[in-house]
C-alpha cells in the first residue's frame, strides 16, 4: 500500500512562516488530487487547500494569498508553504491524496502552533 508522512509543523510567532511536507511512499500508483486539512482540537477536520495531477490548486478563502499549495513529482512530495501566519491557523495540519488502486489515504498529520 502506500503512506504519507507529513513534516515541517512547529512553534511560530504571528506573522511567521512554516513549510509543510507530505511525502508519499510505497506502491504510488494512480495518485490524483492531493489536499491538505487541518484540525484544532473540538473543531472539524477542515479542507485548506488541494492541488491536482495537473498543478491546478484551489484554497479555502482565509488562507488566499498566505499558503501556497505545490508539489515535487520526482520526490513524491507535496508542499504547503504558510506565510503571514496567524493564531487562528493553529491545528494539526493532514495530508490526504486520492489513488486509483488505495482509495483515500491519510497522512499521520503535523502541529502547527501560532503564538506569541
């Protein structure tokens, strides 16, 4: 099968950045949108931003022109790059992608802390 391991989170002062990674490992096949969630603790598991086979992303409206959604076809990996960051973006932030033969996988997920 295949697994996604995230990296990257940590402790970041508002109006810092943070750059997540999401790297896939195993029989990575079929692969389609990847997307990247986030959770805080007592809240939904929110979509952030996704990106397709094709390079075509899409955001939720309150991260538009902070994060940056990318990926690295040779390395298997996807980015998220978190500018400006503000307290509320706090969470644990999930990988997931979509394959044709695993069906929707999940990563394992990384902290994003925001404070002073």
């Amino acid at each position: 099968q295949v697994q996604l391991v995230e990296s990257g989170g940590g402790l970041v002062q508002p109006g810092g950045s943070l750059r997540l990674s999401c790297v896939a490992s195993g029989n990575i096949i079929g692969i389609s949108t990847t997307r990247w969630y986030r959770q805080a603790p007592g809240k939904q598991r929110d979509l952030v931003a996704s990106i397709t086979t094709g390079g075509r992303s899409d955001y939720v409206d309150s991260v538009k022109g902070r994060f940056t959604i990318s990926k690295n076809n040779t390395k298997n990996t996807v980015y998220l790059q978190m500018n400006s960051l503000k307290p509320e973006d706090t969470a644990v932030y999930y990988c997931n992608a979509d394959f044709a033969v695993w069906g929707s996988k999940w990563g394992q997920g990384t902290q994003v802390t925001v404070s002073s």
